[in-house]
C-alpha cells in the first residue's frame, strides 16, 4: 500500500461538504465541533490529531515528520492537506470539520490546489484574548504549554497566521462569525441558527435546479 502522501485528489463530480472551523486557543471550537458532530452528522478532522496518529504509526513518513517537528520547522502544508484528504477519502461520510486549519495562506492555497475543494464556509469562534487567556489557565488538563508566557505567544502566532485566511474568506462572504465569549450553549445556539439556514439554503437550491431539469 502506498503512502497516504501517494493519494489521488477527490474524485470528479464527488460531492463533499467541507468547513473549516477557525478561532483561537481557548475560543472553544473543540467543544462546539463535538456538538456539530452530534447534531449535524459531520466528520470531525483535525490536522493536529492527523500529524499526532502519522507519527505513532511509525511510517516513514511519520518519521519524517517527526523529524521535521523536532527540528523545530514547520510541516509542510502538502503533508498535512495529503492527511485530510486520505482521511475524507477513507471515512463513508460526505461532511467534513476541518478544525484548526488552514492557519495560514499557505495552508489554503494548498488545500484547493491539491484538493480541488473550496469550503461551504468558515466558522470562525471570536473571542476576546482575556477570555482566552483565562479559559486557558483555568484548564485544568495539566498541559504544559498552558501558561502565560506561552499562552501569550500563541496568540501572537495565531493572529499573526490566521488573520489574513480569515480575511480572505470574509471577501468572499463565506466568513460566519460566532461570538464565542458567550456561554457554551448560547454558542452553540447560534452555531445550529448557521447550520440550520445553510442547509435550507441547500435544500431550495436542489429543488430549483430539480424544477428547471425536468422543465427543460
């Protein structure tokens, strides 16, 4: 079998629904992809876990990002847009949260390119960084990396990142802007207030396109 990296681009005429879900460390998206997933039957895939299994498996090219990583150096975005698209191309579903990703023009630009998938749309959870920096060190998780000083450079990282992705979808008008400082089920309220809409939005199109099929 032959390297996930190896992996042809999604098949032509495939129909698969694809968000990203964006939002800074502490935004909350983790927790408000869990109930999209409930809710709403999406396939859940993060980058981050993607790299995490690739390196357990112990596969050269699992090693090779071990490598890269403990060098201190940023993986490439063709080996992580190969991850999710072999993992959308073995999972049955045709919905997919993408959380976490892209984090950089780079990123994006990648995955369209490899992928020949734009995304429905963004989700994007914008909190406050003092709300950040206190659900942060509040966790009780034991995670290293959540103390102040650290917490603060991920938060320049990720702004200085994600912002310009950020924008560029919002030119676009796919941006859906979640104010995710509000409790977690007044969030999530509005979340499904999205997800609700967007699939009516669907439904009346195919039924459009259904009408002018049969009427031609």
């Amino acid at each position: 079998m032959g390297s996930v990296l190896d992996a042809e681009c999604t098949e032509p005429g495939t129909k698969v629904t694809v968000i990203f879900v964006l939002g800074g460390p502490g935004s909350g998206k983790g927790t408000q992809c869990a109930n999209i997933v409930r809710h709403f039957g999406y396939t859940h895939l993060s980058a981050g876990d993607l790299l995490r299994a690739e390196i357990k498996s112990g596969s050269k090219n699992g090693t090779m990002i071990q490598s890269i990583i403990k060098e201190g150096k940023i993986v490439p975005s063709e080996v992580t847009v190969k991850l999710l698209q072999h993992a959308m191309q073995e999972s049955e579903n045709d919905k997919f949260l993408i959380d976490g990703f892209p984090r950089n023009e780079e990123n994006r630009e990648t995955f369209e390119s490899v992928t020949g998938i734009a995304p429905n749309f963004v989700l994007f959870f914008d909190c406050p960084e003092d709300e950040m920096e206190k659900r942060l060190l509040s966790r009780n998780q034991g995670r290293e990396d959540d103390n102040i000083e650290t917490i603060k450079k991920r938060f320049k990282v990720y702004l200085e990142s994600s912002l310009p992705v950020i924008a560029h979808y919002s030119s676009k008008g796919k941006l859906k802007k979640i104010d995710a400082a509000k409790p977690v089920d007044a969030v999530f309220e509005d979340v499904k207030a999205i997800f609700n809409s967007t699939s009516e939005k669907v439904a009346s199109e195919e039924f459009q396109h259904l009408q002018d099929s049969t009427s031609s």
